[in-house]
C-alpha cells in the first residue's frame, strides 16, 4: 500500500469518526471490540472476505493502528451443496484492509447458496446468500446539452422478481471504479419492461462525458442485505469502515458482527460515448 493511499484511508477513518459525533447515533463510552466483515461472491467468481475491527472512538487513526486493525487470524470457511473450504488469506494493496480471505475451489453459481462461517476471537459467526440472477443494460441514451455537456442514461431490463442492483462507472483517468449518484436501487420503480437511471458520478467523484470516448459501466446485481446495508452507508467511497457507535440503526445479515456478507451477479459494458 503506497503513503498516498495510506494518507487517504487515515483522512477518511478520521473524517468518518468527527460526522459520527454530529450524527443521530450516540458514540458509546466503552469500547467493545466487534467484528466487521464485507464479504461477496460473484457468479463465476472466488468469494471475497475483508474482516477488520470497529476503531474505539478517540483512538489514534495511523498506520499502525489500522495495521492492527486486520482480523488475519480468523477461520473462515464457506459451505455449498455439503461441500466445505477453508478459506486462504491474499494481499491487495490498493485497498483497505490489505489482507483478505478468498476461496480457490469454490465459485459463485447463479441461484446457489453459501453459508460462511467465521471463527474469531472465541466467537463465531454464521450467514447465508444466494447469488441473483444478472441485470441487463438493454440500451445507453445520451443527450448533448447547449452547455455542449453531455448526459447519459441507461435502460435496464426489468424483472418480473424483485431485483437489487449498484452501479458504478469507470473514472478512465484514475483506473478506479466509483458510485454511480443513484448508486443502490431496486427495480419496483416500473411495472414496464424496462427502466430508466441516470448515469453520472457522485459529486466529489464527479469526471466529465466526453463525446467519442469509452464509457465502462459495472452493473452488479446484489442481495437484499447489501442493498439495505449499502443503502444506509454509502458514500464516496467503496470500502466499509466501521465504528461501534452507528451499528445500531444499521441492518446487517451477520448476527453479532457488523457489515454483511452477499451474493452478486457483475455485468460490465463498454460504450462509446456519441
């Protein structure tokens, strides 16, 4: 992990603790140690399970703290159809925690379901989900504005089941993937065939549509415990930081942990923009 990304993680921990103290939850006095778990599967993908721990409030955001911060001793395994894996640990360094665990034999399958369970610190914690079905972007639409601006739109196939859907696009100048505004939605806006969503960055991500270059869109579809989860977290960022003082008016499918852990279906288009 370079310093810049380092300097980023803390900046943002520090920004999220000082909103909390304004916020409607209540900081609590005694600290508790608590698990954080943000964890998917993809179809046709390994599953992915990041584990920190919530930070005590007037704790001193730095390196080492967050280097400490890590569960790297956890258990973790993942069950489908009576068959069992015990999860290994890998490294990526372009995000917080560094240190994740992944599966090498099983992968998501659309319509299966998984139970993972996590053996931390003398507790343990189990959870199910099931991979949805994949959304379909049926369709791009851009207007050009007399500011000679461009906006886009994408119409998505609907479903005659309840569907749970984020989108992010691709920042070509930075490489990463951000929060679409309308990042979570659900798709019981419309009885018709299909709907409509904005396309456009969050403000503080927010880069330009320019005529004639690539648009790389990431639809994923989600379960319902990260949608509601995402729903109440969200922000400018796509990592899960957690702190004891907002877990209570906050759902997770994780009884006794903080977070949840998802099936998803990812579907990622290419676009010229016209």
């Amino acid at each position: 992990m370079n310093i810049v990304s380092v300097y980023k993680y803390m900046i943002f921990l520090i920004v999220l603790v000082i909103s909390l103290s304004c916020s409607k939850y209540e900081l609590n006095s005694d600290y508790e140690k608590e698990l954080t778990v943000e964890g998917y599967i993809d179809n046709g993908s390994f599953a992915k399970i990041y584990l920190t721990y919530n930070l005590p409030v007037g704790v001193g955001v730095d390196t080492m703290a967050m280097m400490k911060n890590m569960a790297i001793r956890a258990k973790v395994t993942l069950e489908c159809n009576g068959y069992k894996e015990i999860l290994s640990m890998s490294r990526n360094n372009s995000r917080y925690p560094v240190v994740y665990y992944k599966t090498n034999s099983i992968v998501g399958e659309l319509g299966k379901e998984y139970k993972l369970t996590i053996e931390d610190e003398g507790k343990c914690y189990e959870v199910k989900s099931t991979v949805p079905n994949k959304g379909k972007i049926i369709s791009f639409e851009f207007i050009t504005l007399k500011d000679n601006s461009i906006e886009a739109f994408v119409n998505i196939e609907n479903t005659s089941n309840v569907m749970y859907y984020k989108l992010l696009l691709l920042n070509s100048e930075t490489g990463n993937y951000v929060y679409n505004t309308e990042a979570v939605f659900t798709n019981n806006r419309s009885l018709d065939s299909s709907f409509k969503v904005r396309l456009k960055a969050k403000k503080n991500l927010f880069f330009p549509l320019i005529k004639g270059e690539e648009l790389k869109v990431r639809l994923e579809s989600v379960s319902f415990e990260e949608y509601m989860f995402l729903k109440c977290i969200i922000g400018d960022d796509t990592q899960i930081f957690s702190s004891k003082a907002i877990d209570e008016g906050i759902p997770s499918n994780i009884d006794g942990a903080f977070g949840f852990f998802g099936g998803r279906s990812v579907s990622v288009y290419k676009v010229s923009i016209e």
